[in-house]
C-alpha cells in the first residue's frame, strides 16, 4: 500500500473511534462525517481496510436525525462510486463481461437487462469472485439472541411516565428522562463488554437489575436510572446496596446493629460485666429473670441506651 494510502487510512480510523464511541455528542458525530466528505472519493482498499462502512451505516440507521441523514448521504455517496467503479472494470475485455452477465437479471421480454439487486448493496453482502476489488465492508458478526431480549426487558422497566414538576419560575417545561430504548442498549452494551464473557455473571447481574427496577417499593432507583444519574459503564459493578433503596439499607444497617449488640451483650455475661436484675419484664415470657447493660449509641446529650435479656426464654429488647 503506497504511503498516501496509508496515512489516508490512519485518519480515517481516527475518525471511525469518534463514530464508533457510543459517548460521543451530536456536535462531534457531525464534525466527523464533515472530515469524511473533505477526504473525497476514499479509494476501494482504504474503505475495505478501515471497514468504515459498516460504522456509517450502522448510525444511518440508529443515530439521531441529523446524524442520519448525513451518514445516508455519505453511504450513498460511497455506493455509486462502487457501482460506478465496478462499471468500468467489467468492460476490461470479453471475459470480463462475460462473468458480469451471470449476475444480471432479465428485466423485460425485449431482453432489456439490468443488474441484480445483490450487486446494488454495498454495504450488506460480500463481494463475489468476480469482482475486481473487494467490498469495503464485511457482514457483522452474529449477536446472541438472549442480548436482544435483556434490551427490551431493560426498556420496559425503565420507561418512568412520571412528570416532574419544574418549581423554577418561566422555566419552559421539558422531559429530563432519556429515551428509554436508547438508555436500555447502552446499559445492555456496556453489561456485555464487562460480563459477556462470563454468561452466569451478565445473567446474574441482569437480573439483580431488573429487579430493582421494578421493585415498587425502590422506585428512586428506577428514577435514578431513568435521569441518567447512574452511568451505563456503573452497572456491570453496583452492588445489592447500590441498587437497594434507603429505606431497605437503614433497615439493614439497624439489623447490623441490634447483631453487634447482641454480641455485646453475650460477651458482657461471659466476662461476668453485666447486671442480673429482677425489674425489667419479658414481653415474651413475663419472666422477671433478666440481664441488662446499657451503652451509649447515640450523641452524647441522648439517654444511654439499656439493652436486656430474659434468663427464662432468651428474649432480647432495647430501650432509652
């Protein structure tokens, strides 16, 4: 490859990063595809090495309005110049026309002939022996099917029909949501770049999530996700606790203390620092048999609290 081929396709992959980051903005999408015009008619190897293409096509049809009216533009542009390439290469000589009639259609009984449709896609089907250069795109590798399914699960947890009210004066009113279909892809996109090789991790994270989405009683975390709050790339490693809602965690953490104060408790009795007293009453048993100790848990200027428990039965309960 001559040394202006290659520096041609050394800016083109730096413009193919750009197209290719699911992060970059419209404004840098289109700056992009505006360098790929100034470059011209990129030659037939360039496009085949660089498998540009397949990145411009891919955003003709998902990316935004303007980004894919740009990106068609440019798309066609590149077929008509294959077509037209491929044109002049069939009439080298005899044998070549020869081989291009076997791809030809007959279109009408007055033996008007013109080519078959597999010839005008460019960007979708490989190129056959015939042809003189190869195509500049190959066909995309296959998708597992159960990544499509987690995509429209992950949509319809995450659709939030909630309006918010906006308290700022002459503030026009707007949806703050992203769109849910486009976030469900990125989180599942960004789920298998970090799981996807370990399927019992990708499912097992999937399904922690989904869970928490439509938990009813942990609905801050579904408008959390649903504001953009929590990135797509945050997903593959939140934590039950990241995703829980606050009212589980302080439930959580007051079991993780009345634990630790048990254990307190049993240690005081075995190193003989806890009180037997008769005063206190179990509201299981009625037992008037108790321990207690009390400690201090909260500020300094709050009552210390007394914890106790009943010989008879084992009941355990705190007080101030």
């Amino acid at each position: 490859m001559a040394e202006d081929e290659q520096a041609l396709v050394g800016s083109v992959n730096e413009l193919k990063v750009i197209l290719e980051n699911g992060d970059s903005t419209q404004v840098a999408l289109l700056e992009a595809f505006k360098k790929l015009q100034a470059l011209g008619d990129l030659p037939t190897r360039v496009l085949s090495t660089t498998m540009i293409g397949k990145s411009v096509n891919k955003l003709a049809k998902d990316g935004q309005p303007e980004v894919k009216k740009i990106a068609a533009d440019l798309v066609g542009q590149w077929r008509q110049l294959h077509r037209k390439r491929k044109s002049v290469s069939s009439g080298l000589g005899d044998d070549s026309l020869a081989r291009s009639k076997s791809n030809l259609s007959i279109a009408s009984e007055g033996d008007s002939l013109k080519p078959a449709p597999s010839q005008d896609s460019l960007m979708t089907e490989p190129a056959s022996s015939s042809q003189v250069e190869p195509p500049p795109v190959a066909p995309e590798e296959k998708r597992p099917p159960q990544r499509d399914k987690v995509v429209q699960k992950l949509k319809e947890a995450i659709t939030f029909t909630e309006n918010l009210e906006n308290k700022e004066e002459g503030a026009a009113e707007q949806d703050d949501t992203e769109d849910s279909e486009v976030l469900a892809k990125r989180i599942e996109t960004c789920l298998w770049k970090d799981l996807g090789e370990k399927q019992t991790d990708y499912m097992s994270q999937v399904r922690a999530i989904l869970f928490n989405l439509k938990d009813k009683s942990n609905h801050q975390f579904k408008f959390k996700v649903s504001v953009g709050f929590i990135k797509p790339e945050e997903f593959s490693k939140l934590t039950a606790m990241d995703m829980a809602s606050e009212e589980r965690n302080a439930q959580r953490k007051k079991d993780q203390d009345d634990a630790m104060a048990a254990i307190d408790q049993d240690w005081a009795m075995k190193k003989g620092n806890i009180r037997i007293s008769g005063m206190f009453t179990c509201g299981k048993c009625k037992g008037t048999q108790t321990t207690y100790f009390q400690m201090q848990t909260r500020s300094s200027d709050e009552p210390m609290t007394t914890f106790a428990r009943c010989l008879t039965c084992g009941n355990r309960w705190k007080f101030c």
